[in-house]
C-alpha cells in the first residue's frame, strides 16, 4: 500500500493563487459577459523587449548549427551568465559576490522553495507575517510544523507585520536557527532602509542564524538609500542566502530563470559539530535534482546586462511601477490606509473588512481581481493586495470600476 506524506494533510485549504483562480473561474463561468480585469497574480504583460528576443534568437540559432550546438550544460548556470550577474549585480554596487557563487535556475520560487531540504528537521524558524505562502508551505510540507490552529503553524515563529512598523519586523530579542525576509515585499510592498537591514545581520551573526533573502523585486526600488542586495550590508556574507528573478526584472515569467546566490563564507553544522559550507551542499542538492536552465533563455537573460538590456529592463520596471502609482494615488484618494507601491510592484490597501469578502465583493460588482491579504498571514486580514502588472488602460479601467465598488 503506498502511504502518503502526512504533512501534506496539515496544510490550509489549496495554495492561495489556485484558490483565488478557481473562484475566477467559476464567476466567470457564471457571468461570460462579463471583462475581468485580473490585479491579482503578479504575472507581467508586457512582452519581452527587444535585446532579449534578439539574443534568444542567437541562442536558438546556435542549438541549430553543429558547430555550435550545446548538450547539457552546467547545472550551475553557464560562465557568460554568472560572470554578468556577478558583476553587474552585486560587484558594481559593492557587494563583493564572485560568479562561482551564483546558482542559475528556473525560478526563485522554486529555489525559495527547495532550500529548506539543506537543513535539519528541528530548525527554530522564523516567518513573517503576512508572508509569501511558499516559505511556509514548503516548511509544513516537510514536516517542520504542527497544525494549523488560528491561521498559524505550531512551531513557527511568526514575525509580525502591521502598520505601526511599516510591514518592516525587527529582529526578536531571542535566537532563531533560519528567518525568511524579503524586500521589496511580497504582498505588502514594504522596503527595508539600510539601517533594518543591518540590525537582522547584526543579530543573525549573533545568534548564528541563517537569513533567506528574497529580492526578487529589487529592480523596482527607486530610493537611492534602498539597498537592492542583502551583501551590500556589512557582514552579510557569513550569514545570508539572496534569492533573485529576472521574470518580473525582465518579464521572464513564462520563460523561466532566476538565480540563487550563496556565499562560500556561509556555514553550517552537522549534529557533531563541524562545520561546512552551504554553498557546497546547495551545489550537491542543485546537481542531483537539477539540470540547469536551457541555453537560450540564459543567453537572454544575459541580455538585460548589456547597456541596451538594461535600458529596456530600466524602462519596463518604469511602466509597472507608474502603474503602482496610479493605484497608490487612487486607493489614498478614497481615503484608505496604503503601503506600498514606491519601491516595490505591489500596493497593500487596507480594506477594513474581512479580505475574502472584499475579494468576492470587488469581483462582484467590479469584475476586478484583487488578492486577500488574509491568504499571506493572520497579519494580512482586512488588507487587500493590488498588483501593478498589467496594461496601463486596464489599470486605468480597473481603478474606475474600484473606485465605485469601494466607495
């Protein structure tokens, strides 16, 4: 008889996406005159520009000529990519990252995901709240957690976001093993100054903990004194993992690659005490399950670091986040609690009411998709999550029908 892994019983209804794209569906369904707008999933629109189609080609000419064509490649990523990583995003802001520390893949929600099998099943973790779903999910999957009592996971530590901090947790007065963040945020929009940022390193460095750094959005800071990299932060390289995306950086969400990078100094210990580098064990994990990215995207996504890449990635950022304004502007008008929407993809509206309802009243008389915040944590209800990726005339139309549904 197969069994099957009991943790999975202890999660909390679906994933939260699949249940907001089930309810669309089924409206949808029931309602076929209707034009939904979707702010909800944080999927771009806007095709892929033009450098990077352009390279994509090259690459796909090349795996069409013998002399040219490649097997599998590295699972590590190939050279010409980590090398650019390394030195546009990281060297050319001070953070001292080398290409043999950067690990190529197919998402950062995968990598985000997948990290956690390095670690040892009674990890002292601590989770923001409202979080992305994926951090605490993987974690229940693998049977970190007890049940799900109130909303939250025994066994977790939660770490609470809300208002009065700006959606920004400080650092606890007690040691965790392994703490996720991530900035820009994931739904709130939040960004931490350098300050908030170097108090968790000081404090992980402290207690020997282990930071996993989401900076998925980092392309869509535009404070100057915002840093886009946990390793600008003194100290970081011995305490901290970053997770990076190019599918919201450079629209790569239905092409696929991302990067995980893992500093050599970064150390673990084994139940005997010695000690071993992450990166060692992160690479025999990448290695053994996966294997690697296709060399055409990688040849793309090499694309953006060129002086044209990086002015189509400049201007693609630019058109999303001016839609973030526009939401931003239109929620504060009405007279709602914002965050959000600066720095950052995502606009965090506090809706005053139960967040599924105000789903379902916004579908209902907007045919607008917006996201709970109750699905990102206890700390999320009453909120709800507006994204900016769309067309500009979609938003627009979108912000007129809330605009009425809302008042």
């Amino acid at each position: 008889m197969i069994k099957i892994n009991e943790n999975y019983q202890k999660l909390q209804a679906s994933y939260l996406f699949t249940t907001i794209s089930r309810k669309v569906e089924a409206y949808a369904k029931a309602h076929p005159d209707k034009k939904i707008i979707r702010l909800g999933i944080g999927d771009v629109t806007l095709p892929l520009s033009r450098t990077v189609v352009e390279a994509f080609h090259r690459g796909v000419d090349e795996m069409a000529r013998a002399e040219t064509f490649k097997g599998y490649g590295p699972e590590q990523g190939y050279a010409f990519l980590r090398e650019a990583i390394a030195a546009h995003d990281f060297q050319a802001r001070g953070a001292q990252i080398g290409a043999h520390e950067i690990f190529v893949s197919d998402g950062s929600k995968c990598d985000t995901g997948n990290f956690q099998e390095l670690f040892a099943q009674d990890l002292r973790i601590g989770i923001p709240d409202p979080v992305y779903p994926v951090y605490v999910d993987t974690n229940v999957m693998a049977g970190r957690t007890g049940s799900a009592v109130d909303g939250r996971y025994e066994g977790l530590t939660y770490l609470e976001g809300n208002h009065a901090n700006g959606f920004v947790p400080s650092p606890p007065d007690f040691p965790l093993d392994l703490v996720y963040l991530c900035f820009p945020n994931n739904p709130t929009g939040a960004v931490a100054t350098r300050a908030q940022l170097q108090a968790w390193v000081d404090w992980a460095l402290k207690h020997k903990a282990l930071i996993l750094f989401d900076a998925a959005y980092s392309a869509f800071v535009r404070d100057p004194a915002i840093p886009l990299s946990i390793f600008e932060l003194e100290g970081a390289r011995k305490c901290a993992v970053e997770f990076r995306s190019f599918s919201k950086t450079a629209g790569f969400t239905g092409t696929r690659c991302a990067y995980t990078v893992i500093p050599d100094s970064v150390l673990a210990w084994d139940e005997a005490g010695n000690s071993h580098k992450l990166l060692d064990l992160w690479n025999r994990r990448h290695s053994t399950k996966f294997n690697g990215v296709s060399y055409p995207v990688q040849v793309a996504a090499a694309s953006i670091y060129t002086a044209e890449g990086k002015k189509e990635v400049q201007e693609l950022t630019d058109y999303y986040m001016a839609n973030a304004k526009l939401i931003r502007d239109k929620m504060s008008s009405l007279g709602l609690e914002v965050t959000g929407g600066q720095n950052g993809p995502y606009v965090w509206v506090k809706a005053g009411k139960d967040s599924w309802e105000t789903f379902d009243t916004i579908l209902e008389k907007a045919q607008v998709v917006v996201t709970p915040g109750s699905g990102f944590g206890t700390c999320g209800q009453g909120y709800i999550r507006i994204s900016a990726f769309n067309h500009r005339e979609k938003v627009l139309e979108a912000l007129a029908r809330l605009e009425t549904a809302l008042r």
